[in-house]
C-alpha cells in the first residue's frame, strides 16, 4: 500500500508557477509530482544519478541499448 499523501498549499509568483505547468506540460507529468520530485531532491541533497539529472533534456537514443554485447561494436577489439 503506497504512503497516503497529505495536502500543502503555498504560495508562488507567477513566473515560478508558469515556469511549473510549462515544466509538468513538457514531461507529462503532475505539478504535484515534479513539486515532490524537486523537494526530494533538496532533502538529500540534490544527489541524483546523472540520468536522472539530464533526463528531459536529452532525446533518446536509435542504436543498440549495450555495445559490450554487440558483435559488430567488438570486431577486432584487443587485437
């Protein structure tokens, strides 16, 4: 059972509440979550993997999803 959620209210600018729908709009996802997702964020530091920290602003990738298991990527390697 997931952790019941209680309710914050607080107050933004307008620039900072603009720039959070157009953020929520962007990744398809809640302000609410991306509210939480900032505030974990501060609450352990802002240590984060660096996926999680560019994801959003990189596309992903066409290609193989691990080179190390690719013949073509291994030809002549250690020769």
């Amino acid at each position: 059972m997931a952790n019941p959620m209680r309710t914050v209210s607080f107050k933004l600018p307008e620039h900072l509440d603009d720039a959070l729908s157009d953020l929520a709009r962007r990744r398809k996802s809640s302000r609410s979550a991306l509210v939480r997702e900032a505030l974990e964020g501060l609450a352990t530091g802002g240590r984060r993997s660096v996926t999680a920290a560019v994801d959003g602003l990189v596309s992903p990738l066409d290609g193989p999803t691990d080179l190390s298991t690719n013949p073509k990527h291994l030809a002549g390697y250690g020769k």
